[in-house]
C-alpha cells in the first residue's frame, strides 16, 4: 500500500482525498446549477468513482447538496456534524454517522477526528442548527480540511504536525460574509497550523448566473492572492493552486514527505 496521498480538486469545497487505500470526498457539490449559481468547470464526465466515506462540514447548501449526495449514494457512509443525523435519515441515507467537535471515527486505516470551525451555522427554517466542524484526517499523513471557517485560536492545536492544509479562500460571490476566510486571512491561518503545505480551496467554482461572464477578479484572484500572502508570511509553506478538476500527490507538493 503506498504511503502517498492524492488530492483531487472538485471545487469549492468538494475534494477527493485517498490516502492509504481509503477515497473520501468532502461537502459533495456535483451539480452544474445550485439555485441562482452556475459551475464554471466541468463536473468530472466519469464520475468519482466509488468512496468510502462523505465528510461534511455544515449544512448551508454550497457544502451539503441533497441531489449531489444522491448522486455519491445512498448506501455510502455519511460523516455529518451532530443534530443533522434525523434530516439525512428522512430523506433514506442509511449510513449516516454523527460527530461533534473532539470527537473521532475510523474509516479504513483514518482515523477522522473533528475539528471546531468559526462559520454561522444559522440555515433556512427547515434545515437543523448544527455546529460546524472541520476535519483532521490521520493516516500515513495529516491532513487538515477546514471546511468554512475564520481564523481562531485554537488552529494552533490542529494536528501534531500537519502535512497538509485546505484551506477556504473564499467564497462562490462579490463579497464575504461573517464567519470566512479572505486570502490574508487564510494565509494566517497557516501560521498557526504550521503545515508543510496548502491548498486553497472554496473559490471561483459557482458564481451567480450572468456574473461570470464579466469575468470579475473575485473569481480568479483570491487563491493567488493567497499564495502571495503565504509566501511572505509563512515561506516553508509549499503552496500548490489547483483548478478545479486537477489533482496532485502530496510527494508532488513536499518531495521527500
């Protein structure tokens, strides 16, 4: 079994990460329109293939999609913040495992711990409050999924000592709301997880209908923003920009992890 790691780049905040035998995919968005927003790269024409596993962070609907849940399956195992199990199991998820801040599931050879994450978790009036959570995924390497979040303290606790970090840029319109990264913002926050290297993520993916067409900055410059930020305030930081689709091995990123 090889003790490299593969990331592929879905967009937004929809990854692929396999690491030692196991495929996990986070907050699934595999539609080409959500409500008023438009996918501006294709959706993957063979699929995902088969996973082990869902993370999800929240449930605002950039990052927990019924449709595009469906499409991953039924019968596949759901990892999803605590008080959301009841609105996944109406709907006939039958894998749906809770999780709240601290705690942890194995998944293969992962162990899947879940991390706090500074985000409103505030939702339409039909969809459960849940807190939510970011994911550290531990096997051969550490890797960290930040979900949506703001900078917080206790980053710095993230890990023993990260080989990774993805890490929201920011978002899929013109403007931030509470409770985001920007790209400076970002770029601390690899100060306090001291990771060997980035990933940004959660950026130019979805844009409002008609917008994308002007083709505004908002949908292209954050991640470079970012990696000019990271350079200058975390250097040993190895920043890798993907688009979506791409994929890279973590030996790609940090030859010799």
């Amino acid at each position: 079994m090889s003790d490299d790691a593969k990331i592929t780049y879905v967009g937004h905040a929809t990854l692929l990460i396999e690491m030692d035998g196991v495929r996990l995919l986070t907050d699934p968005l595999l539609r080409q329109y959500i409500g008023h927003l438009r996918r501006r790269f294709p959706l993957p024409n063979d699929g995902l293939g088969s996973v082990d596993a869902v993370l999800i962070s929240h449930l605002h609907g950039d990052h927990l999609d019924l449709p595009s849940l469906k499409r991953v399956g039924r019968d596949v195992r759901m990892i999803i913040p605590k008080g959301a199990g009841p609105y996944l199991k109406v709907r006939r998820f039958r894998r749906v495992e809770e999780i709240e801040t601290g705690e942890s599931i194995v998944v293969g050879g992962l162990r899947i711990e879940a991390t706090r994450a500074d985000h409103d978790g505030r939702q339409l009036p039909w969809v459960p409050w849940v807190e939510p959570l970011g994911y550290l995924i531990d096997g051969s390497h550490e890797i960290y999924f930040a979900g949506d979040t703001d900078l917080f303290p206790e980053m710095a606790d993230i890990g023993q000592k990260l080989d990774l970090a993805l890490v929201p840029v920011w978002g899929w319109g013109p403007n931030l709301g509470k409770g985001h990264l920007d790209p400076f913002r970002a770029a601390r926050a690899l100060e306090h997880l001291r990771p060997k290297a980035a990933i940004p993520i959660h950026w130019g993916t979805y844009s409002p209908v008609g917008l994308d067409l002007l083709r505004p900055k908002f949908l292209t410059r954050p991640p470079l923003d970012f990696a000019e930020h990271a350079a200058q305030l975390s250097p040993p930081v190895a920043v890798h920009v993907l688009q979506p689709g791409q994929s890279i091995s973590l030996r790609e990123m940090v030859p010799g992890v």
